[in-house]
C-alpha cells in the first residue's frame, strides 16, 4: 500500500499506543523494544498480544501475534506481523506481512488486516477514517 504520508510520520503508529487507536483499536499497551509487549484490544472484545521482536524506526517494525481468546487456534505469540517502510517519492510503500497463522484463520485476518490498514491511511492522509464499525458489531 503507498501512503502520502513520509515513514518518520507512519512509525509511530505502530509504537504509540495513542496513535495506533487512532485507526485500530479502544485501548494499547507497547513497549516497542525487542521484547517488549504489544497487546491491543482491537474491538473491545477481542484481544490481540504478543511482543516486539525488532524495531528499526522509520523502517521496520517485527511483532508476535495471537488472540487472548481461550482455546484460540492463534494463541498469543504463535503468528508474527512484519511491517516495513519503504520511502517512495516524499511518500512510503507499507508493506505488511503475517506469518505463521493455520490456513482456516488465513482469510480472515486478510479481511482484517485490509480494513484496518485501510483506517491507517486515512488517518494518515487528513480524511481521519472515522469510528471503526468493527467495535459495535461482531467481525
């Protein structure tokens, strides 16, 4: 995905708890230092945590990922997020990538990753995208 929005201005909205609410989710704890937490509840049901795995501003961001959710077929931890920066002509290439989940949950965090990139660019690019309608009715 580009974004006209420079990487030094996207990187914080993967490591500052008040910035990343701006397009996903309603209420963030990061560390975002290798080991660090990274827990996000995403819906207000539903909880996503893992840890930091590497964080190299403005470029890449490595983090675990599995639902809180007992008896989650993607326990905490169990999957991994890579998301690199890529300047692009005063702009950035986002790339975001999610390794390690069973195939069945594949299609669905596709789903899921769509919107709420999506809401990243919005909000990056001025239009603000808005309340998520993923936190008032189930995904």
């Amino acid at each position: 995905m580009r974004i006209d929005a420079r990487p030094e201005t996207i990187f914080p909205f993967f490591t500052d708890p008040v910035k990343l609410m701006r397009w996903k989710g309603t209420e963030a704890t990061m560390d975002p230092r290798p080991g660090g937490a990274y827990r996000v509840n995403v819906t207000g049901r539903d909880i996503v945590r893992g840890e930091y795995v590497e964080v190299t501003p403005f470029t890449k961001i490595v983090f675990t990922w599995g639902w809180e959710d007992e008896g989650s077929p993607i326990p905490p931890g169990s999957s991994t997020v890579e998301v690199t920066l890529t300047p692009d002509c005063g702009g950035t290439i986002l790339r975001l990538r999610h390794t390690g989940l069973p195939a069945a949950a594949a299609d669905r965090h596709l789903q899921g990753w769509v919107h709420y990139t999506g809401r990243l660019k919005a909000a990056l690019e001025g239009n603000g995208p808005g309340p998520d309608p993923w936190v008032s009715r189930p995904m």
